[in-house]
C-alpha cells in the first residue's frame, strides 16, 4: 500500500504512515558538532610548527640511519565524527534487506553504497523514474486532451450520427470538466442526437485495477483506461436513518454531485468481511458490512469501469441543458472519427508530474507513463508491457543495468530496481535539470543542520522507499537512495491485513529515521567531497 499523503487521503494512496521512534536529541547532535571543531586553518597552522620544531631539531642532531617516509594522512582526517552507515542500519532494528547509495549528483561519482547492486522494491520512488520517463518522451508542455465529437453533421440542432466523448489518456480529468464540456455541446448548437452515445478509452491499454493483490476497495488501485474521471474513484457516503443507513455514489467534485448507479452499494447484514466487489450486469456491485458502519460516513472507492462512469456523468450534465443522450456504449478500439464539437486540455505535464510526485497518485503514473510508451513505440497490450519499455528506455538512454519495474507507480510488489541505478538516473535527471524542482521539499529531521532536500518517498507493507537530492550548506549536491525490504513478512500477510498490517506502522516509522539519519550522515562528510 502506498503511504504517501494526498489531499484525498487514502484514496489515490495507502493510508499515510505515521512516523514514530526519537529523534537524536540536540545534546547527542551537539556532541558530534564539538567532535568535527578541526578547521582546515588549524590543520594547516599546526602542521607548520611542527615542521619548523622538527627542521631545528634535525639541524642538531646526527643524520637518521634510514630515510624518513612520510605517513599517510587518515582519508577521514578533519571530517566529523558521524556513526557510520552500519551502525545506523543495526540501530534500526528492522530485519530487512537495506540498501543504499549516495553520489555526487554532478560528477556522478558513487561516496558510499552498502548493498548498491541488490535489487528491491521501490514502491513509490518508482514514480521519479516516471516523471523522467514522461519528460523526455513527451516534454514538460504536453497536454492531454479529451474531446467530444461528432460522427455527423448537426442540422438544425439535430446530430445526425453518433456523439462521441474520446478520452486522450489525462490522468487529471473531473467531474467539473465534463461539465463544461456539455456547455461546449450545448454552444455548439446540438440539441438531438439520433445515433449512438459512445465512450471511447481505447488511447491507453486498459487494465481493471493497478495492482491485483490490493484489497478490492482501495482507493488507490482503480482501473487505469484512455478516458478516466476523478482518478477512477467513485465517492460512498452513508449515514444512520432510523433503523437503517441511507448510502449514496456519486462523481462529487468542488462543484457538483452528480450521482451515478455505474456503481452501486447495498448494506449486507455482516460484520466481516467490511467490502464486497462483483462485476454484476455491467456495473461494480459492491456490499458493505453494516456492522462497520457507525453513525455515518465516507470514503472513495475505485472504478472498474471508467469510461461508463465518464458517461453516464456527462449524460447527467448534458442533459441539464435538454439534451438527452442514450445509455453510453463503451468502445477501446480505433478512435472514432468525427468532427472535433468540444474539447477540454489538461494543465502542463511539468505540473501534472509535481502534483503526482507531491501525492503519489497512482492512477497519474499509470497514465503518464503509458502514454510516454505509446508516443515512443506505439501500441502497447498492456501496463506490464509499458513497464518494460521504460525499462529499456531507462537502460539505453540513462545507462541503467538492471531496472525491472512492472508498473509506473510502484504499487506492485514485484517491481526491483537498485539503489545504483536509481541513483544513476537521478545523476542523469540533475544534468537535465527538470526533476529536482518536481520533487517535494522534505525538512530534515534534525533542523540544526542546513540540508536542504528535495525527494520521493515510497511506502508499501513493510517496504520503505526514498530517493532524491540534498544540498549542503556548501552548495554541494549529492543524489541518493536508499531502499529496505522486509520481503517474506510482506508476502505472508493474508489479505484481510494488506491495507493496515499489523506493526506496519511501526516498521515504517523505523525506516523513515534510518532515511533521514543517513541523509544526516552523508550531509555531514561529503560537503565539499
């Protein structure tokens, strides 16, 4: 599950994970800092005296019976005392696989790396390579655009043929847009439609959740289509009413609420399990435990089928202007041609990508990264398939060795990659200069030192994920990753326990200060490497 905050908390994402264990006091930080009191200058004044106190003394006395060889300076001489990476991965205490590596983020040269060439799971940073991905292929200015069309002419307000809604892949479509793209129907003169009403999502591959071994209900793992609508979520609300519970679905957004029967709910009398899902005549059938139920509530749950939910929202709306469409048909073949009648575009994808890589939307990685593989090889059969030509992508254009992602979000457990090329693709991505302003500023813990980092996290049951760039008080930048993997605890929990497992919070707690601890380290000896 992934723990990323988003406005929609838990919707697009696993439930964020809160961070527990103590924070190294100032005292103990206090002590490191009186430890590193060595300046260059003092270095260098009392090398001098005591070369002058040894050319007087030799002056005086007889020649040495054998040449003098001078001795090695230590490699860690002047640097601060600081626990070394070993240390601190013990300290942890979290019975994982640990690795990571941190590089000089200009030169590239590779500081420090323990288990470097291990691949693990990434979990979200997988996002990061993402965003790479999406800019080089498509550039920071790409648009995704949804339209409406006609496969007729529109004589005296009459459409005479079918009435089409074509997705274009955006990730970021909402209920308020399909609204105005109705008006866009509406002031485009058509008031009848006598052929079909048709949906079309066939601009992307389609796959009905991200992740098949997510619990039915997350939010955060919806089907992934050409055409989606508020992150293929659909919102459940109920309340208490008398003896029972009022339940409502419907596409809310800042403006609307238009309730939709796509998806649809019932209260079964059970305790467990809390959700249910079938695909029952052409609509998500889901039932909802009413011993879980309380006095009311809400929460998202995802879509299956998205371009009938974008239909039957935009019906809603286009009927509130007299124009009432049939039953929306849904196609994912050839786009149908037509003459262009409405036509909404999405913000820039260098905005598109700072938000998912703010919330780590899951649904917007899908999206981006499998239109990146359709621009760059064409048609595609699958998420899976996309994965691996990003994977190639990754390997022939940033000169990765084994990158091994099956998805562009990082919710499957079986994507690998290691903290070596995830660091090599970071190096590349600062000589570009497009990914480090994307990425969330994230506040080190321990605010006495003037570290200034900008990174992706990623979290999944028991596997903890970050990767980004620190810039030191001397300006020094330095790329990093760092990955853990408790993997056999991960595959034994049983499905009942994959959205909240038992000491899962506090698993991820203990890895979140290890992150931050080696950041501490590296930021401490290499300014100035």
């Amino acid at each position: 599950m992934i723990g990323d905050k988003s406005p929609h908390a838990a919707l697009q994402n696993d439930p964020a994970t809160t961070r527990h264990g103590a924070t190294p006091s100032r005292a103990a930080a206090g002590a490191h800092r009186r430890g590193a009191g060595l300046t260059r200058r003092g270095l260098l004044g009392g090398g001098l005296a005591a070369l002058g106190a040894f050319a007087s003394g030799a002056a005086m006395a007889q020649a040495p019976a054998r040449s003098l060889r001078p001795v090695l300076r230590p490699s860690d001489l002047g640097r601060p005392k600081v626990p070394s990476g070993e240390d601190l991965v013990s300290a942890a205490r979290l019975d994982a696989r640990v690795g990571y590596t941190v590089a000089d983020a200009t030169t590239g040269k590779v500081l420090e790396t323990r288990a470097g060439d291990e691949a693990l799971p990434p979990a979200s940073v997988a996002k990061a390579l993402t965003a790479m991905y999406a800019l080089d292929v498509l550039g920071p200015d790409h648009r995704f655009a949804t339209e409406v069309l006609a496969t007729g002419p529109v004589e005296d307000g009459v459409l005479r043929g079918d009435l089409v809604l074509a997705g274009g892949g955006d990730p970021t479509l909402e209920t308020d847009h399909l609204a105005t793209l109705a008006d866009g129907l509406r002031d485009a003169g058509v008031r009848e439609v006598t052929g079909a009403f048709i949906v079309w999502g066939g601009a992307l591959p389609f796959e009905t959740t991200i992740d098949v071994e997510q619990p039915d209900h997350v939010g955060y793992s919806p089907a992934v289509s050409g055409l989606n609508l508020n992150y293929n979520r659909v919102h459940f609300e109920w309340r208490k009413a008398g003896k029972g519970w009022e339940v409502s679905m419907d596409a809310r957004s800042a403006r609307y609420r238009p309730d939709v029967t796509v998806a649809k709910m019932r209260v079964a009398n059970r305790d467990l399990p809390v959700y249910t899902y079938d695909d029952t005549d052409g609509a998500d059938a889901w039932t909802v435990a009413q011993g879980q139920l309380g006095n009311g509530g809400a929460r998202w749950l995802p879509v299956r089928k998205p371009e009938l939910y974008a239909g039957e929202v935009f019906r809603t709306f286009a009927r509130s202007h007299g124009i009432v469409l049939p039953e929306a048909l849904a196609t994912r073949g050839a786009r149908p041609e037509g003459s262009t009648l409405a036509r909404h575009e999405s913000g820039d994808l260098a905005g598109i990508l700072k938000d998912m890589l703010l919330y780590s939307t899951n649904l917007t990685a899908e999206a981006v990264g499998m239109s990146a593989s359709m621009a760059r090889f064409g048609a595609l059969a699958s998420m899976k398939d996309s994965a691996a030509a990003m994977n190639f992508w990754a390997e022939t254009e940033l000169g990765l060795a084994t990158p091994a992602l099956v998805d562009h979000s990082g919710l499957g457990g079986d994507n690998r990659i290691t903290t070596e090329d995830m660091v090599r693709a970071l190096v590349a991505a600062h000589g570009r200069g497009r990914l480090p302003d994307l990425l969330k500023s994230i506040a080190p813990r321990d605010d006495s030192l003037p570290l200034d980092i900008h990174a992706k996290t990623g979290t999944l049951n028991f596997v903890s994920g970050l990767a980004g760039f620190v810039t030191a008080a001397d300006g020094t930048d330095l790329a990093f990753a760092i990955f853990a993997a408790d993997v056999p605890r991960r595959e034994a929990l049983p499905e009942a326990q994959r959205e909240r497992p038992s000491g899962g919070r506090e698993w991820n707690g203990r890895a979140r200060l290890l992150q931050h601890a080696l950041i501490a380290r590296w930021g401490k000896l290499y300014a100035m490497a």
